[in-house]
C-alpha cells in the first residue's frame, strides 16, 4: 500500500543553519504531497503542497520539490529560527482518494538553539 | 473563527471504561477523520466520513466506533477502552472536491488509559 517514509528525529540546529528533512514516497500514479507542521501544544497545519510531478511548494521560507523519480519530497529553508522548532510531517494523497485519507510519515521534531 | 473543536483536551479513563470524543467544525467540511497519534508513528487513521450518514473505517479502527448523523459533528466513541489506547487523537476536516486536499486539524484530545 501507499506510505511515506521520513528521517528520524530529533533534528537540532543552530539559528540560521541549513535544514534539510528527508521524505520519501511509495504509491501508484500520481499522489499529492504534503508538508504539515505541528508547533507545541496544536494541531497540524498545513505547511505547503505540490500536486504534481516537478511542482515546488512554498511557505514561510520552506521549499519542497516533488521528484517522481526519486519518488521524494524533502523540506528545506536556508536560514531556520526558533519560531521554527516544531514537528514536521511529510503526508500523501493518493490519486482518486478523497481527502479523508491522507496518509501520514512518523513525524520529524526539529529543535532550534538560539 | 472556531474551526475544528474538539472536546475534551485532556480524559484519564480506567480499563474497561467508555467514553466519548466529540468533534465539530464550523466550516460546512463533507470530510472529516479521527487520527490517532503515537510516538514514532506519526498519525494513523482510525475512522473517516465523506457525508451525514456515510463512515468507513480506516487503518486502526478496533476498539473504536463512530456515527455522522450531521455535517459538523463526528464523535468518536471507545465502548471499553484499553491501555493500548492511550493516544493523542486528533479531529480533521476538510472539503469535498478541494484539489488541495488540504486537512485542517483541532487542537488534540490526549488520553490515557491506567
């Protein structure tokens, strides 16, 4: 079946480095990607997407490429902050699925040092 | 702007005992989910609905029960909770025929099971 596989955590920077969170995918055809963030204490939230292949999303200094043939989708920003310390999660939508069933990676937790 | 609200934030229940988790959301949404969130597995989805009237299950369904007699409400019901069940659950809704795919979350129900 359809799954998303992302780096372990936990991730700890220093403000102003390089992040890189590693995501990758199986599933038939053309799924929709997602990132999603959960900052302490809330819900997730919807970070950026890509619906097809070669897409870039983007939001609050984060990129992700979709590459269908790495069947990959990994989270970057040049320069993190504290605001940034939070659980990121990598998710897919298969084609013709609805909605309702996103499928989700184990979640990465990102730790900012001032 | 509510959202999606889900009630309670916190419950410690007794093994054997059941209970209900009450979701709403004010946003008209067709779709709306339960996850479950456990450390190292990121979300899993327990029972989802694309309409009033229509739930199917999802990939963690047992011990748990659901109904959609409305468009805003999706309670989710542990007729006799077990330890295993002790989780972070998580509503989320979304809209029907949305490209995006986009989930919006509530806030989180954390429950314990002694």
């Amino acid at each position: 079946g359809d799954s998303v596989t992302q780096m372990e955590g936990p991730v700890t920077l220093s403000e102003e480095a390089f992040l890189t969170i590693n995501c990758t995918y199986t599933a038939t055809g053309y799924p929709s990607l997602f990132w999603y963030v959960q900052y302490p204490g809330e819900g997730l939230q919807l970070l950026l997407k890509a619906t097809k292949a070669d897409d870039k999303g983007s939001n609050k200094g984060f990129e992700a490429t979709y590459r269908k043939e790495t069947t990959s989708f990994h989270l970057e920003k040049g320069s993190v902050q504290v605001s940034d310390s939070a659980v990121y999660f990598c998710a897919l939508k298969s084609p013709g699925s609805s909605a309702s069933k996103i499928i989700f990676g184990s979640g990465t937790r990102l730790s900012i040092r001032p | 702007n509510a959202g999606v609200t889900q009630t309670p934030k916190f419950q410690v229940l007794k093994t054997g005992q059941s209970m209900t988790l009450q979701c709403a959301q004010d946003m008209n949404h067709e779709y709306m989910s339960w996850y479950r969130q456990d450390p190292g597995m990121g979300l899993r989805l327990i029972h989802y609905s694309v309409g009033a009237g229509i739930t199917d299950q999802g990939e963690v369904p047992n011990g748990y029960n659901v109904s959609r007699s409305t468009t805003e409400d999706f309670p989710l019901r542990l007729l006799s909770a077990a330890p295993s069940q002790t989780s972070v659950y998580f509503c989320a809704s979304s809209r029907a025929g949305s490209s995006t795919g986009e989930l919006f979350f509530g806030e989180g129900s954390r429950l314990t099971v002694l």
